[in-house]
C-alpha cells in the first residue's frame, strides 16, 4: 500500500469532500490595471493577466514584469500561496488558465486578474484547477467583442476536491516528482529535436557553399511583387471569398498547399492584392516573421509583408533558389532595420546565392530533399513521443485527483 493510499484510508476513507472556490477562499478580489506602458525593467513586481497565459506554468515564484507603483492610482497585490486568475483572453482556453505564485515578494496585480486567497496547500490547488475537470469549469465565459471573459462569481462557482491537508501534502509530492521527470524526458527530446535542426542546417550549409558564380536574387527573377490587406471594414472584400490570401505568420519554411484566409474577386480588383503564380519564392518581410520564405504550391494572393519572387527557370530552379534563402536566413535578418525589424524589397533582392548549372542544381534540391525528408521523419516522432508524455503526465494527473466524492 502506498503512502497516499494509507493517508486516504486513515483520513478519509468514505471519500473526499468537493468544494466551491468561493467556500475556500478567505478573500476574492480583481486586481487594478496596468497598462503596458507603465511595466518596467525594475520596481515592484507584477503580473499582467495576458502573463497567465503565456509565460507562466502552474505556478511561479518569480514576477517576469515590474512597475512603479507610484505612479498607479489603484494597487492590488498578492502574496505567497495566492491563486491567479486570468479573466480576459481571446479564447476560451486563455481564461481556463490560472497559477499559484510560490515566491515571498509582495506583487501587484493587474487588471482582468482575479486573486483568491486561501489556506490551502498552494501547489495542490494549482495542480487541482490544472485537470480537465476544473478546465472545462473556468473556461466557461462570455464572448464580447471577440474576447472572451470570466468573472468572479464563476471562478468562485469552481468545484474541486478538497482532501485533508497531509493528503494535498502527499499529492503535491507525488506530481512534483512526475512533473520533473517528465520535464526532463521532454527537455531531452527537445534536444535531440533542435540537433537534428541544427545538423540539417549545416549540411545544406556546406552544399550549398561555393558551388557557382554567385548572383542576387534579382537577376534569376522573372519578377517580383508585394501583396496588399484589403480593407478589414469592407464587408465585400472577405464575405464569401474564395481567393486563397496569404499571411506572413504562415510563412515558416515550407510548401503552401492552403491559406487560413480568403477574399474575393472584387477585393483582388480594386485592392493592391494580386494573384501570384505557383511556385514562387515567397519571403516575410516584415517583424518577428522577416526572413522566413515558403514557396506556394498553388496561386494565391498575399498581404503587404510577403515578398513573392517568380524565379527565372532558365536560370534557376525554384527549390534551389529557396534552399538558398533558408541557408542564409542568418545573413537576411541582419538586414532588418527599424523598431520592428523589417526588410524591404531591396534588400531581399540584393541577397547573392551560389548558382550552378541547372543540372548540377537539381542534384543538391534531391540530395537536400532527401536528407530533408529524413530529418522531418525525425522531428515528427520525437514531436509525437513529447506529445505522448504530456498526454501520459496530464491522463495520470486527472487520475490522481479523481476522488469519490462525500458530502459535508
């Protein structure tokens, strides 16, 4: 018999009472907000609700953000042992998420953030508000204006398992140590992922090195063109389209079978999107996207920031010419300039690539493509096998702090 099962049998051993967060909490409250030009590198440390969702894991002990506090007409804090809530998020998985802050700083919070103060085990009730179960309860929200909210009265409408205090105790343990081992097996197979990345990097690296005369990008184009957005208010220009329209955020490396978006005829008319044949050389060229290409298997359209070049296959061959983007992505980002980082066309366009004859070409895109496909077969299983580990960690958990339930 383990430790947890004799602490059940000894403590509670009719079952375990479910509670509502608002019968566990001492005290229930929203912060105050703070806006993103008052965070600052030093100060007092806080949290901004988006934070919930996207930096921090079940629980945390240090603040990533800070502020001045003397310039806040409103503070809210919270300290050790209390519960975050995000009540604001465009989805419905954004306001599921929640996280107990372990440190011992005293810390303000923002405004969309609920805190609840308690006197339970902190790490067990994050882990009991992490399960499928209490997910599916705190995700339950109103959509206005696209974005989705929660509120106080339906976080305190929350129901979970409120074992003895030696039984959170031992539970906390037990996650806590399958927790790390699976942190550490899925740090390893990330790893092995980014070698496999980095391997690949460096052979079409060194095929690609010294192999022709070398010539810019803009004497093997055809030709070369940027797209347009069409006006998002324009009910006319989207409603019903049937136009592929490419984004740059779907730009990452690869073949374009498909698009996210649409628009249609009268958009492609009388704004400055335009069609583009297949099997051009697409480049991003705009923020945190610049400098990534795709090549489109289909014709499309594309907004401002899609650089698309129509390769001269009397030169060169479109999948080569990509192979040598990529290889100097390094080389076109340090290019980017302004507060954004963006590239122009210009610059794009001035790149120099190696350029062999055509057959001595199609050589290096089969043996790349190869050695490609042999690397994607890679990443997919370990991507699955990390998968897997987090579905076993998360089908356990539910399993663990799934109790037969007693009434009070």
């Amino acid at each position: 018999m383990t430790k947890l099962e004799e602490l059940l049998r000894e403590l509670c051993p009719k079952g375990v009472q479910y509670k509502k967060l608002g019968e566990v909490a001492t005290d229930i409250f929203r912060g105050a907000g703070i806006t993103r030009n008052q965070v600052c590198e030093k100060g007092t440390p806080c949290v901004r609700y988006g934070e919930i969702y996207t930096t921090y894991g079940i629980w945390f002990d240090k603040c990533v953000s800070y502020t001045d506090e003397s310039i806040l007409t409103s503070k809210k804090y919270f300290e050790h042992g209390d519960i975050l809530f995000a009540i604001t998020g465009e989805s419905v998985e954004d306001i599921a998420k929640s996280c107990a802050y372990i440190g011992y700083e005293k810390c303000l919070a923002g405004g969309d953030i609920v805190v609840l103060k308690h006197n339970e085990n902190p790490r067990y009730l994050a882990y009991a508000l992490s399960t499928t179960e209490a997910q599916m309860q705190k995700s339950k929200g109103k959509v206005k204006r696209k974005v989705v909210h929660s509120s106080i009265p339906s976080i305190q409408a929350i129901r979970i398992p409120i074992p003895p205090l030696p039984v959170q105790r031992e539970i906390v343990h037990i996650l806590d140590k399958f927790t790390e081992l699976t942190a550490e097996l899925t740090a390893e197979l990330t790893k092995e992922l980014a070698a496999r990345k980095k391997q690949y990097g460096y052979y079409r690296k060194h095929l690609l090195n010294n192999v022709g005369e070398k010539m810019s990008l803009k004497s093997i184009s055809k030709k070369s063109c940027s797209g347009g957005t069409p006006l998002k208010s324009n009910n006319n220009y989207y409603t019903n389209g049937t136009i592929p329209w490419l984004r740059t955020q779907e730009v990452v490396f690869n073949d374009i079978y498909k698009t996210d978006c649409f628009i249609t005829e009268l958009a492609v008319k009388e704004t400055s999107a335009k069609w583009i044949p297949a099997n051009c050389v697409i480049v991003a060229i705009s923020g945190a996207s610049a400098g990534r290409c795709a090549i489109n298997k289909i014709p499309l359209t594309t907004n401002q920031h899609c650089l698309n070049i129509e390769i001269n296959s009397e030169i060169a061959l479109y999948k080569y010419v990509f192979h040598c983007i990529c290889s100097q992505y390094e080389e076109l980002i340090a290019k980017k300039e302004g507060a954004r980082g963006d590239l122009n066309a210009a610059r794009i366009l001035s790149l120099e690539i190696p350029v062999p004859p055509i057959e001595e070409q199609k050589r290096i895109v089969a043996v790349l493509d190869r050695f490609g496909a042999i690397c994607n077969d890679i990443t997919s299983k370990l991507s699955a096998e990390i998968e897997a580990r987090q579905k076993q960690y998360e089908y356990y958990r539910d399993k663990l702090l799934a109790f037969q339930e007693v009434k009070a």
